[in-house]
C-alpha cells in the first residue's frame, strides 16, 4: 500500500498548485476590477508612461534625457553627467541634480541608480497602482509563479504515478487501480493549465491590462496635433513638450527606452562602461 502514500502527494502537491494559482488569478481579477473603475479615456503622462513600459529605471532616463534636451543637464558620451541650470523644473528633475552632487558632476550609472529608488518615482508607481494601471508587487509574478507550479506538478504526478506502478503488485486490477488514481489528479493540473491558458490574461513586468491598452492608445495618439494639457504630478503634461516634434521622441524614449534614442552621443551616454575619468 505504499503506492497510496505516492498518491497523497501526488494529489498534495497537485492541489496546493491550483490553489495557489487560483489566488493569483484572484488577485489579478481584483486588480482588472480596479482598472476599470478608471477613466479608460484618460491619456498617460510622459513619467507614467515611461513606468508602465520599463519600470523607475525608465523614469529616470527620460527625466535626464529631457534636462539634457531643455539644456538644463548635459550628458557626455563619456557617460557623464553635468548640471548646466541647478533649478529643476518639478520633483524628478530636483532629485536628479540632488544626486550628481554638489560639485555638479557625476558618473550617469550612480545617478540613474539613485533617481530610481527616489520618493518621487515610488509615488508615482503607487498612484499608478492605485489607478489599477500598474501591476501590484508581486502580481504579475505570482500569477506566473502560480502557472509553473501547476506545470511542475503536472510532470510530477506521472513520476508519483509511474513510481507506483512499478512497486510490486498482487493483481492486475490493482495495477489498472493505481493508474486511475493517479490520473485524477494530473486531469486536474491539465485541466488548470487549460483554462489558464486561455482565460488568465498576460501582464508585463510593470503595467497591467488596463496600463497596457493606454500605452497602446497613447503611441497611436503620438502624432496628434491638439494638447491634451494633462499633467503627470512632476509638472508635465503629455502637450507640454509639443514643439518640433519633442513630444514624439519622448514618447518613443519613454515606452521604447534608450534605444529609441537617435542621437549617438546620448546613447553612448547612457551605454558607456564606467573607466577612470581624465580631464
């Protein structure tokens, strides 16, 4: 009877999979559910779309790509960064020039580093969250986590089951027993992984469902012409930089990030492995 206690884990594992998965895929309900108490037809600000697409590190590139555009920052293909104006223009801004440091200057790795642990960017993903447009912590990845643990079991039970069925056995019934037993459960993990293929929708890293479609909606809205005049709490709204183009390109910086960058020396900027700086 030892193939009973296979069994047990077998059906353990297999339930304490789903379950979790279930929990997940509640969360990520309540979410969805949150999201659409919103006002769908709001548009992103450049900083939350920035966000949603990458994350606080995003953040932080765009806000110093934008000084560095309004003269305000320079950025060398060294990978330097330099405060040309020390007056920021709105929070993100001011932390940025906090972090180069009184002497002006500073190495643009420690610096994008800092502005992405700032207060100003955990309050702007926490607003975003809030909204239902950002992914809850742990949100997206419990749900993933949740999907490859049933997977696992799902390959387990037929170990549990094939273990079982080679332990010695008094009669072809019971063998023709065991197997049905153990096919209970893994119905049941393909069973999950089938209705999670097709009923649990896909959330990146940073925006959810919701964050999703307005990233959509806004690089569709990228070449309109009329200012929306939204404001994103730093004091920038997504018409705020409407001038040649400006717009455009921080728009394709903040949901594409740095590669969208045209001019090579800021790339280079921004890609530049830290070496012993020389006058």
């Amino acid at each position: 009877m030892f193939w009973v206690l296979l069994l047990l884990l077998a059906w353990g594992f297999s339930g304490f999979a789903c379950a979790r998965l279930c929990l997940a895929a509640g969360r990520q309900g309540t979410t969805e559910r949150t999201a659409a108490t919103a006002d769908d037809g709001r548009d992103l600000t450049l900083y939350e779309a920035a966000y949603l697409s990458g994350g606080p590190a995003r953040v932080a590139d765009l806000a110093m790509v934008r000084m560095a555009r309004r003269h305000r920052l320079l950025l060398a293909h060294t990978g330097w960064a330099t405060v040309v104006n020390p007056s920021g223009h709105d929070e993100m801004e001011r932390f940025v020039i906090a972090a180069i440091g009184p002497g002006g200057q500073s190495r643009i790795a420690p610096v994008r580093t800092a502005a992405a642990r700032s207060e100003a960017i955990r309050h702007l993903g926490d607003r975003l969250e809030h909204a239902g447009l950002a992914v809850p912590a742990g949100s997206g990845t419990d749900v993933a986590s949740g999907v490859r643990l049933v997977r696992a079991a799902a390959l387990a039970v037929p170990v549990l089951a094939a273990t079982a069925l080679l332990l010695p056995s008094d009669t072809e019934l019971s063998f023709l027993m065991v197997g049905l037993w153990f096919l209970l459960p893994m119905l049941l993990t393909l069973g999950f992984l089938l209705i999670a293929r097709f009923e649990l929708r896909p959330y990146t890293r940073w925006a959810s469902p919701a964050g999703q479609r307005l990233l959509v909606a806004l690089t569709e809205r990228r070449e309109r012409p009329e200012d929306d005049g939204d404001d994103d709490g730093f004091g920038y709204g997504y018409g705020a930089d409407r001038d040649g183009g400006e717009t455009g390109f921080l728009t394709s910086l903040a949901t594409r990030g740095i590669r969208a960058l045209a001019e090579p020396e800021l790339r280079a900027a921004f890609n530049h492995r830290d070496q012993p700086w020389r006058e």
